[in-house]
C-alpha cells in the first residue's frame, strides 16, 4: 500500500521499467552456437561409433564382462544412445532458439502510451520467456527413454571388476617379463610360484609339442643378439611362433646362467665316483644314481625330469640329428656344474658328459613319473601369457597370480556376460 504514496510513473518505472527481451535474445544466440556445436559433435561420434564396430567386428567374439570384445560392445551401444541424445539435445536447443526469437506469439498490440507499453513489454517477456522455457523442458522429455537404455546398459556393468582386470593383467605383463634367472634354484622357484620356472616350462613345451622339423635343435647357435632379445621376453612371447633353435638357445643359456646348478654341488662328486666306477655296467649305474636322486630338491628333480624328457622327444626325432651323446655334449656341463666352476672341472667334463648321455637313455627307470612331464599342464603353458584370456576369451577368470593362483592370495570368479553381446545393431 505504501507504494500507493509513489508517483504513478515513477511506480511504474520501479515495477516495470525492465524487460527480459535483451536476455532472451543472447539465450538465445547461445542455443542456437549449442545446436551447431552438436552438428558438429554428432558427425564426429558418428565416426567414432563406426570405428568402435569396425574394432568389435574384427575381435574374436568373447563371452567374458572384461574382454576387449565386451568392452567394445558396451561403447558402441552407449555411442548409438548419446547420439539419439545429442540429436535430441540439437533439435530442442534449435526449437528454443527460434522461439526466445518469437516473443508476443498472440500478438498483443502496443500501446502507443509509454507508461503502458513499459508494462505490455514487461509482462510480454515475462510470458514469452515462461512459453518459450516450457515447450524446451516438454521437449527434453523425449530424452527420458534414451536415459533408460544408457542407464540400462552401464548398470550392467562394474567398473571395479574392469579396474581389477587392468591391474591384473598389468601386474601380469610385469611378472612375465621379470627373467632374471642370475640367482639360485631356490630364489627363482621362491619368486616364480612354480616347480619349474614358467617362462623356461614354455620353451620346454614350444620345443616338445612342436610339429615342425627339431634339426639344429641344441647342436645350432642362435643369434647372440636375437637371443638376448628372447631370453628377456621369453614370458610373454608366443613360443608356437617361435623358433626351435631360439626356443633351446633360450633353455641353454638359462643353465648356463644359473647361481647354482638344477645338481646340487654337494651330490657332484658321488655322482662322478658312480660313473667312473659303473659306466659299463648301466643297471648298477642306474641303481646307484636312482639312489642319489632321491636327495634331490623338489624343484632340481622337477626341472631335471622335464630336460630329460625334452632330450629324449629330440633324441628320438631323426630330423634333430642328434643322440644321447651329442645332447649331453650340449647339456651335460650346464646341467651338473656351476657356471663359477666350469672352469675347473676340466679333467673331468668326460665323465660329465658320460653321466648326462646315461641319464638321457636311462631316463625312464631313474625317473619312472618322467612321462607325465609334459602332458600336465599343456594348455596352459604351451598357450600365449594368461592375460590373453581377457582379450582372447580363453577364460572366463580374471582374478589370477601367473598361470597357477596361489588360492590363498587369488579369488576365482565368473563374471556376468551382461546383455548386450547379441545386440550389435550398427549404426545407420
């Protein structure tokens, strides 16, 4: 009531005397520059949609929620929604463009009297911008089901397990390239989780299980660069791809490398003194070294049958020229002595070498489990690293410690294949 004791033009000054229209007209250049920019965005994920497909299409097919092929599948069904969303968010930012443009849509006269059209103006604004705000919010309606399907699509999904696998198959990648084997038996076994050091098993089974020709197996030399090159990523190469020359070069300068030999030094000597002493008479050779063996570590018994057994499918294989004397001559020395005491053993390398041929030939009855070397674990070991199973699908586990867990540090889980792996609707 109060403002009754105003002037009436200075009242309707107070009241009226502005107006929205100069706040309408940049709101709406604004969404008209919005609309554009999703001209231009939408081209662009249209693109990036295509080659996401194009990704998904030439990946093998994978079951598993963290396989590159779920992955792929779950961003081009979340590419085509944004799109429908993006169009939608286009035709709706054009529409309010046009319409903050269009005020006094019933076509109100104005008055030729200031004071009146200072109030029309006012209120003509106040309507417009209220219509024109309305029809935008009525419109952005029509994003309500494509919110659905995107929520749809990424409540199927748990970011923790995809961060889970990443660490994984990156802590993985580290463990299989760590070949450090200038240490001794025990410290490599220790670190590896393995009763024979998995990257040196796979050179073993490439070697065994390879249907191509095993000449130069042992006898040929790789080359020294080449080889520096394998033995450092022996982990994480695919052994059916590569050579058997390399595959052996690699075992060779694993023994060669080693702190302490897969023979214990304290059993070298007995060892020499049942050679020299029953080298002609095998059966009491191979009663007296049954004997010895049985004070082997675990682990040297463990790498010692599978090097003999691999020596045998050579030896036994025309094409690798090769007999039990000649792989001795290759293996003998690396396999007994100390690479500190080669230099000292000189006397008595023959009856080394002589051990190591009667060992090849006798395997079977020192070692009588010696057939169940490689027949194992062939699949998983014979196979590229274990984090192919994420990308390959050989798997559906991505919770793992190289190929055998640990149980007491690793969960086995089976993840949900989700709902989207039939739907592959490419984008028109």
């Amino acid at each position: 009531m109060n403002d009754w004791l105003l002037p009436a033009h200075k009242l309707c000054l107070e009241r009226y005397g502005s107006n929205k229209f100069q706040a309408m007209e940049q709101l709406s250049i604004n969404s008209n520059q919005i609309a554009q920019t999703f001209q231009t965005l939408i081209p662009l994920i249209q693109s990036f949609h295509t080659k996401i497909e194009n990704l998904r299409i030439n990946v093998p097919k994978a079951s598993s929620s963290t396989s590159i092929y779920h992955e792929l599948l779950v961003i081009s069904h979340t590419n085509e929604v944004l799109i429908e969303i993006f169009k939608i968010y286009e035709n709706t930012l054009n529409k309010l463009s046009i319409s903050l443009k269009n005020n006094n849509s019933w076509g109100e006269n104005i008055s030729s009297v200031p004071d009146i059209a200072m109030q029309q103006n006012n209120m003509i604004s106040n309507i417009s911008l209220f219509q024109s705000l309305s029809s935008y919010i009525n419109d952005l309606n029509l994003l309500s089901d494509q919110m659905v399907k995107f929520n749809n699509i990424m409540k199927e999904e748990d970011s923790n397990e995809l961060e889970t696998a990443v660490v994984s198959v990156i802590n993985e990648r580290k463990k299989l390239l760590n070949t450090n084997y200038s240490q001794s038996i025990d410290e490599i076994i220790k670190n590896e989780n393995e009763e024979v050091p998995l990257p040196i098993l796979k050179a073993m089974y490439g070697i065994y299980f390879t249907p191509r020709s095993l000449e130069g197996v042992f006898r040929q030399c790789a080359d020294s660069k080449a080889l520096e090159s394998y033995t450092k990523l022996i982990g994480v190469i695919d052994v059916q791809a590569t050579d058997v020359v390399n595959l052996s070069g690699v075992i060779r300068k694993f023994l060669r490398g080693l702190n302490t030999p897969i023979w214990p030094r304290p059993l070298l000597q007995p060892m020499l003194s049942i050679t020299m002493s029953n080298s002609t008479n095998e059966e009491v050779w191979v009663d007296k070294i049954r004997e010895l063996t049985c004070q082997l570590p675990k682990t040297n018994a463990s790498i010692l049958k599978h090097l003999l057994a691999l020596c045998g499918r050579i030896t036994n294989c025309p094409e690798s020229k090769m007999d039990s004397y000649n792989i001795a001559v290759c293996l003998g020395l690396s396999t007994f002595v100390s690479k500190n005491d080669i230099q000292t053993i000189g006397p008595q390398t023959g009856h080394i070498i002589k051990t190591f041929e009667l060992m090849t030939k006798n395997k079977e009855v020192i070692f009588t489990d010696i057939g169940d070397c490689f027949k194992r674990r062939v699949n998983d070991v014979i196979t590229p690293p274990i984090y192919h199973d994420i990308f390959f699908n050989k798997r559906q586990s991505i919770y793992f410690t190289r190929h055998r867990p640990n149980q007491n540090e690793t969960k086995t889980r089976i993840f949900n294949i989700g709902k989207y792996v039939a739907k592959s609707t490419p984008l028109n």
